[in-house]
C-alpha cells in the first residue's frame, strides 16, 4: 500500500489543537472569575466582621456620633484608598494592591459600624442576605448572558454621579421623600452595574491573561464588584432597614 498523508488527518489536529486553547482559555477565565469572587467575599466578610467588633466595642459609638476630626478620618479614608487603587493601579505591585485591598476593607468595616447604632441587628442581616441572593443572580446573568452591556456603562456611571449630587443636596434639605427616591434609584443603578463590572471583568481576563497585570487585575475586579455590593446593601438597607 503507498505511504500516503490523509490531508483530514492535519485538519483534525489542527482542529484539536483549537479546541485545547478553547479549553485551555476557558478554565483560565473560570479560576480568574473566582480569584475576584474569591478577593471580593473575603473582602465584604473582612468588612462585616469589623464593623460588628467596631459597634461592639462602643468605639463607634465614640467616635462616630461624638466630636473630633477622627470621624471624619474614617468616613473619607476609604475613599482615598479607592482613588490610589484606580489611578496608582500600573505602578503599584500586585502586593501593594492586594494590601491597600484588605486596607480598605477594614476601614469600610470602620466607617460602615456606625450601621450597628442606627438599624437593629436582624434587619441588617435580612438586608445582607437578600443583597447577596439579588447580587449572586445579578453577577450570574451578567457572566453568562450574551447581550452586550457595555451600552449601559456610561447610562450607570452617569446615575452613580446623579447619586452623589443629589446625595450631597438633600444634605442640606433633609427630604424623607428624596432619600427614598435616592434609595431606590440607588439599588436599580448598582444592580445593573454588578451585571456591567462582571461582564467587563470577564471580558478584561483575554488582555491580561498570562501578564503581570492579571492579579492586579483581580484585586481591581474584586474591588468592582465589592463596591456594588455594598452601595446596593446600603440603599436596600436605607428602604428596608428597622430602626432602632
């Protein structure tokens, strides 16, 4: 019989090879996923725990709700962690990242124990689990949905901005009725952004896969994510939270 080289044979290969990368491809993005799920739960769990030993303490009660500069400290401090993390992201190490990460997390639980003084315990906690059942969902459609929600990203951070001007308005107001309506418009604007940052973050993994970027990457997309998670928490908990 003659030696000969059946061309299926190459096509196959080649078509193996493919499906390996695939394969290959997407196990990368499964254990990235979770790394920022994994960074994120870890950083609201770190958060949660401080603020309970904070309020327990009688610290919060304190320093929060009495006078001095160092309320004032804890309130903006995680913001200027935030801002170091976003702009200092290509010259900070991966190391350096995943510390001010944790950093950050502790003193949200700092700032956020002051929820202990205002809400009884079991409607924090009702919040909590419902913020984390309406998160879960939201994070999943938006992983596994094929609709393109990038559309949506300048519409959402267009809201978070109305947020934060109205916020600062009715300061000054003190309106039962526009705090309910920033509640509620809160908890729609950081539900449809846990779906757009996991999208976006599962779209972000094909540019740093195999970089040195990827973990500050993670730390980033945890970050993302951790962020919605509270604000929607918070909104939830300012529409549905009893009082003390």
């Amino acid at each position: 019989m003659a030696n000969w080289s059946d061309p299926r044979s190459d096509i196959a290969g080649f078509g193996g090879a493919s499906a390996a990368r695939g394969e290959a491809f997407d196990a990368g993005l499964r254990r990235y996923m979770l790394s920022v799920y994994n960074y994120m739960a870890s950083g609201v769990l770190l958060t949660g725990v401080v603020a309970m030993l904070f309020a327990s303490s009688g610290l919060a009660l304190q320093i929060l709700a009495g006078p001095g500069i160092l309320k004032y400290v804890i309130m903006f401090a995680p913001l200027a962690f935030v801002m170091v993390m976003s702009f200092g992201m290509a010259r900070l190490s991966t190391a350096a990242m995943q510390g001010l990460f944790w950093a950050y997390a502790a003193v949200m639980g700092l700032s956020m124990s002051s929820i202990f003084l205002v809400y009884t315990q079991m409607s924090i906690a009702q919040t909590f689990f419902a913020t984390a059942a309406a998160f879960a969902g939201l994070s999943l459609w938006g992983y596994t949905t094929k609709k393109d929600l990038s559309g949506f990203g300048t519409f959402l951070i267009m809201g978070v901005v109305g947020l934060f001007v109205a916020s600062l308005i009715n300061l000054f107001f003190q309106s039962g009725l526009m705090s309910l309506v920033i509640s509620a418009l809160g908890v729609l604007i950081f539900a449809g952004l846990t779906a757009y940052d996991t999208q976006k973050i599962k779209g972000i993994y094909a540019q740093v896969a195999g970089t040195d970027m990827m973990g500050k990457s993670v730390v980033m997309g945890a970050l993302n994510l951790y962020l919605d998670f509270i604000n929607m928490f918070m909104f939830l908990l300012r529409l549905f939270g009893d009082r003390r």
